[in-house]
C-alpha cells in the first residue's frame, strides 16, 4: 500500500512540474541546421584507404631491384655475399607425363577467353573508379 503512496505522490509531482514548464518551439531552420550537422559528420568520418605498401617502400624495392639487376648484368660478384653453389643437374632426370596432351582448344574458345578476362579487368577498372568518387563525395 506505501508503495502506490509514493507512486501517486509521485505522478502528482510530475503532473505539476509539467504544468509549470513554458511550451518552447524550435527555430524555424532548426531541421536545416540538423541537417548540416549530421552531413558535417558524415563527411568526417569518412574512410580513406591506405596502401599496405607505401610509395617510399616501393621506391626501395625499385632501386633494390635496379641495383642487384646492373651487378648480374655486368657479371661482377660481389665478394662479401658468398651464395653456395646449388647443384641442379638432377631436375633433368625428372620425366613429367604429358597430362594434357590429348586436349584440343578452338580457337574461338581461346579468343572468348582472352575477351571475358580483359572484360574482368575494364568492369575492375570502373567499379574502382565509381567506388572512389562515392567516398571523394
């Protein structure tokens, strides 16, 4: 019984208090002004992807390339790095049976081929492309 007590008290406090308070109404660019604060941090939040590997990585690699392709070409060695001598000779011994020997491809079907990957890689191309400008807006 002391329970519904306190829950009239209480619901009697409410309904005053509720009465006392004025009526406010919003601005009339108040949708407006949501609007732009919700678009302001949609914008932010956006994701902008990195590379795994970054272009100063991909420069050292270039020139690690570079270099080691001049020292093969002019046939020095470099002294300090010794690189033991593999031996082989052995994988001419290893006979491998012609598995496909009894398959024939048509021409056509080696042309559809060719043009259904180069058609893979345009719709990769343009979906790159449209993804990019959907995050950019």
């Amino acid at each position: 019984m002391e329970e519904n007590k306190n829950i009239k008290e209480l619901d009697a406090f409410i309904k005053k208090y509720i009465n006392e308070i004025e009526e406010e109404t919003p601005s009339i660019d108040f949708t407006a002004n949501i609007m732009g604060t919700i678009l302001k941090e949609e914008q932010s939040s956006i994701y902008k992807a990195t590379p795994l590997i970054s272009k100063e990585v991909w420069v050292v690699l270039a020139s690690v390339l570079a270099v080691s392709m001049l020292f093969v070409s002019k046939g020095t060695s470099l002294n300090w790095l010794k690189i033991p001598k593999m031996r082989i000779d052995y994988l001419s011994n290893i006979q491998i049976p012609n598995l496909f020997e009894n398959i024939t491809v048509s021409n056509l079907m080696l042309c559809a081929c060719f043009f259904f990957t180069v058609m893979v890689f345009v719709q990769i191309y343009f979906l790159k492309n449209h993804f990019t400008k959907r995050l950019k807006m």
